[in-house]
C-alpha cells in the first residue's frame, strides 16, 4: 500500500510522570484508523524507508529534562559519528549549530508568545547550519529545516516539541545565489546599486546620529566606449575588472565600493573628514591611472574622473546622495586637469547661476561688440612645410584681457549662445580667407551648429560670392558631437563636402563616436586628442592609443593630424608612423597675427559682413 507524506502523522503518549512512553502510532489518514504500533524509533518499516529517502527525521524533545529522541537514521543524515551524543539533548543540539545561523530551534521555541492556552500546540519553523566532525576530520555543514509545533504547560511555557528536520542544501544554494545575484554585480563581483543604495542609507543614519561625516563619491572610467571598440567588449569587461580591484585595493575595511552603473564605481568612505576629500579622491584616481592595466589584448590605459559630496551634509537620502555627485562629476568633467568634483550647496549653486547669467551678458555684448577674434596655429605636415593654420576663437572682455576657448566655450554651450558664437567665427574665418589669398584655415563648430540650416546657409552664400574659399576651408567637428544623431552628422558632413570644403572629426579619441561610424561619415580627416600627443615619447600608454587610432583612421584612408606635440622625439615617433600632419608648441603658438600676406585689393570688407554688425 503506497503512502502519501502529506497524510502521515506521528503522534506519541506519555506517563504520568512526563516521560515519553515506548509508543508511537503512525496514521494514515486517507484508509481511516490503522495503527501501527512499535516504538519511535523502530516506525513502520515503509514509512521508515519514505523518511529516510526524503532526507528526513522526526524527533520528540522534552524540553523539561533537555531530552531529545530520533527517529534512525537521524546520525547519518546529520554526518555524526555514531555513539555522538549531543544532539541527544536541546542545549548539546545548540552546540551542532554554525556561526552564521540567525536561528535556532532553541531560541525560536524559548522565546515565543507565552499567552497561548494549555495543551495547545503552537507550530515553528526555523532554518539554521549544521556542523558536524569526523574522525578523519572532514568537517560537513548542512543547512536544515527544522519543522514542529511546541506544546505549552501550565504557564504557558513549552515543556515539549515534536517536529522533524530535513535537509536543504540544494534550495538554500538556490536561495544565496538569488540573494548574492540581487545584492551583487555578476561582472566584477561588487556591491550593485541596490546594495550601494541600502549603505548609503545605513551611512547616513549613523553620521546623522554619531555626529560624524562621510564622503559619497561617483569614480567614472575616462574614454570606456573606445576601449570597446578598438579591443572588443570583453576585453572592456577585464578593465572593468581591474579597476574595480584597484580601487578597492586602496579603500579602508569600513569603506564600501559597488559599481554603479556602466563604467561607474560607487565609494562609500566612513569617516572621512571634508578637508581629506581631496586627497582621498586622488589616492583612488591615481589607483585607476598609476599603472596599465593588465588584460588578455595587452596593457591598456585607464584613467578616471570622480564627483563627491558629503554625508549627511549634503544628503538626507541616498537619491540626494546620488544626485549631488553627479553634479559634482559633470563638474570635475568640465574642469580638467583636477578631475575632482566637490558638491557645490545650494548658496554656492546660487551665487554660481549669478555668475553665469553675468557672463551671458558678457558674451552677448563681446559678440556685438566685435571683441570675438581668432587666433592661427600651424599644422605641419610630413615635409615640415605649413599645411594649414587651426584658427581658434578667443574672446576680448571688458578689461581687455584675452580669454581662451577653452575657459569659456563650454559655458557658451551650457548657455545655448554657442550658435551665435560659430557664426560670428564663420564670418571671421571667410573674411581671412579673402583678405588672404595663401592661406588654408580649419575651425571647429559645435553640435548645435550641425543642427542650424541658417549656419549651412551662410557658409553656402560665402561659398557662391566666392567659391575660391571653399578648397582652403576645413570645417572640423567634435568626436562627441559626431556620435549625436549620426544621421544629421552625416547629412552635415556630406553639405560641407559638396560646397567644397573639407571636414575633420576633432578631438579623436576622447569622446564617445562607435569607430564603426567612421565607415559612415565621409570625412577627410581625423585629429587625434591632445591629450594622447603630449608627452608622447615617454608615455607607453599613449604610445598605444596613438597607434591603435592611427591604424584604425589608415584602414579608413583617412588623413590624420595629432595635436598637442610638444618635444622633437614624440615628433619623430609620429614620423616613423607616417601621421600625415602635427600640431603643436613644437611648431608654434597660436597667435592673433595673420601670417600670411594680405592682398592688395583685400575685398573682404566688400563681401563678407562684419562679425559684431550681424550678430
């Protein structure tokens, strides 16, 4: 007769004195009432045999003496020596239990309710380790399921359990790994946001209590999409990796780290006062930057920018945490060469916001004012003769000083004037060409440009009034604009070309552009990032860089320029990889002073209207 477990019981009965009596009957309630007495010990042989396979046992603890009986079998599914006699008993049974059990059958059963009837039987449950030892040493651990009701004496306190145990490795392996998957990164084996989040929280609420401060910071991976490309995405995995390792080599045992997203670390540092923020920031970024890092494809360069804020200073919750380094990050990001942002409160966001609506002003008035004027830097080519001249925007203000691009064009975008400021350089760049029949000028437009018809139209007009321009004007666009919208990228590039004019990607290799799009865009010329040029000769990784950029741009058959190239042996390397033109110190500063002839009958003040007339 086959057996359902779900319809056997084990019941037993006592003397009078509490003590278990040698009797225990096993029901099977579907066929009704069919004892089958013998002792606990010795059940019915099928229902003996179903315990068994199902890796189980059933026990009766008095818990008055501390008494604990098995059923068989119970020492070899527990991995105990026979003749063990500890598990005989609550307190020696406790003994078995692993260090990292929350539970216990004791303190789940001695701690319950005690306002429940007598003789009422109340049901537990309760998982812990088991840790048993061998002769031969070999030390097992099990992790059970301890299944009962406790039954209440006079007081309501127990006096007994009945229940049975069962062992679950396999679902409790099932359940760590659904655990560690949810708290844990499955690529680089950190904390994921979840768990970053879950700290910050923690960290928060203990600086708010002790009185203490902590640092939250977001360390973003530089240049991460053109590891992909130029090495494959598995080896972008290795450096991933590596940099997770690094960093968390140099983080105290307090500290936390989780990726955060993509190529971005969370770092969580208890403790740290605001005047070491920056030094610890550095101290991580240089772990990142310091060496090369090791992969399957070679060494490779890594380097990284890092937005902080402090806590609970300048975040009561882990989403304000979040938000305020980020905005320190997009801070760090626009202010190299530091690469460390600090969270700006929100006075200092105030008095930062008047600043820029000042500046606004200040730009607008340059414009009409025709204070905006260009500065021409050479560009050799292999024969060291002049090819070209970058024409650059500066900027005249109030005082008289000249301010550079660079500390200013990147709040020009922010402010949504920088269309206004490309097309004031466009009439600045056709009118020198006019006034000057030698030279041959590239200049550089923004994202926002690529998007303006009214832009495309000027140069269109200048071109028709005088197409002899065209052949000696080289539009360059920005990496990073370039992977925005490659479709209207593309139908600027294919404009530019078709009136005559030569385009460049600038910046090559610092932004984000997928190299497949290189296949799309039929530029004529890329010009690899100055930060790979300078202080080439004695930079292995940029070595690396230049050259993997260099290859990618000949399978192309693209014309390459490097920029930055300050010393004649980073020249020389550049020679021997046959760049086809440099740009540097090396060969000169850009200077306000054309330097070219001008020509006789100069028609530029005939044909192109002024700059700061037009604005």
């Amino acid at each position: 007769m086959g057996i359902a477990l779900d319809k056997l019981r084990v019941t037993t009965t006592r003397s009078g004195n509490g003590t278990l009596k040698d009797r225990t009957k096993v029901r099977i309630a579907a066929s009704g009432p069919d004892p089958v007495s013998g002792n606990l010990l010795r059940l019915a042989g099928a229902a003996r045999e179903i315990i068994r396979a199902t890796g189980q046992s059933f026990y009766v603890w008095d818990i008055s003496t501390d008494r604990i009986e098995w059923t068989d079998g119970f020492t070899a599914l527990a991995g105990l020596e026979e003749g063990e006699t500890r598990h005989l008993t609550g307190r020696g049974f406790e003994t078995l239990t692993g260090s990292e059990s929350s539970q216990s059958r004791y303190g789940v059963i001695l701690s319950a309710d005690r306002n429940v009837p007598q003789g009422k039987p109340v049901p537990y449950q309760c998982v812990y380790s088991l840790i048993s030892s061998r002769g031969d040493g070999d030390r097992r651990k099990l992790w059970i399921e301890d299944t009962g009701v406790w039954i209440p004496g006079e007081n309501g306190r127990p006096v007994r359990a009945e229940g049975s145990v069962r062992v679950i490795n396999e679902r409790r392996q099932i359940e760590d790994e659904l655990r560690r998957q949810s708290d844990y990164d499955d690529l680089t084996g950190l904390f994921n946001r979840r768990s970053l989040e879950h700290c910050l929280q923690n960290t928060i609420q203990s600086n708010a209590i002790e009185g203490t401060a902590s640092v939250f910071m977001i360390v973003a991976l530089e240049r991460f999409d053109l590891i992909n490309d130029v090495y494959g995405f598995a080896c972008g995995d290795e450096v991933l990796r590596k940099c997770g390792e690094l960093i968390k080599a140099r983080l105290r045992g307090d500290d936390v780290i989780a990726r955060f997203s993509g190529a971005k670390f969370g770092v969580i540092l208890n403790n740290c006062p605001p005047a070491e923020i920056y030094d610890a920031a550095k101290r991580l970024l240089k772990a990142v930057s310091g060496d090369l890092v090791e992969t399957s494809a070679g060494y490779i360069a890594a380097s990284a920018v890092t937005g902080a804020c402090f806590l609970p200073q300048h975040a009561a919750t882990p989403s304000k945490a979040i938000h305020a380094a980020f905005q320190a990050l997009k801070q760090a990001k626009n202010e190299r060469p530091a690469h460390v942002g600090v969270y700006a409160p929100a006075s200092e966001a105030r008095e930062d916001s008047r600043k820029r609506a000042a500046f606004s002003t200040e730009v607008v008035e340059a414009i009409r004012g025709d204070r905006l004027q260009l500065a021409y830097q050479p560009v050799v080519g292999r024969d060291g003769k002049v090819a070209f001249h970058e024409a650059l925007i500066r900027m005249e203000n109030t005082s008289g000083e000249i301010i550079q691009a660079g500390h200013f064009i990147g709040m020009v975008e922010e402010l949504g004037l920088v269309r206004l400021v490309d097309k004031t350089a466009l009439q600045l760049v056709t009118r020198t060409l006019l006034q000057c029949p030698d030279a041959v000028i590239s200049f550089n437009v923004s994202h926002e440009t690529l998007l303006d018809p009214e832009w495309l139209s000027n140069l269109a007009n200048a071109i028709s009034v005088n197409p002899d321009i065209a052949k000696r004007l080289i539009v360059e666009i920005t990496e990073s604009a370039a992977a925005i919208g490659i479709e209207e990228t593309r139908r600027f590039v294919e404009t530019v070309k078709a009136l005559g004019c030569r385009v460049a990607i600038d910046d090559f290799g610092a932004g984000f552009t997928s190299f497949s799009n290189l296949r799309d865009l039929p530029v004529d010329m890329v010009k690899i990032d100055g930060s790979f040029g300078m202080s080439l000769a004695s930079d292995p990784a940029n070595q690396a860089f230049v050259k993997a950029l260099l290859s990618l741009a000949h399978v192309f058959d693209i014309e390459t320029v490097v920029e930055w190239v300050e010393d004649d042996d980073s020249s020389a390397l550049l020679d021997q990889w046959e760049v086809d033109y440099q740009q540097g110190h090396k060969f000169g500063r850009a200077v306000a002073e054309l330097p070219w002839p001008v020509a006789d009958n100069d028609p530029a003040s005939a044909t192109v209207v002024p700059a700061g007339r037009n604005a």
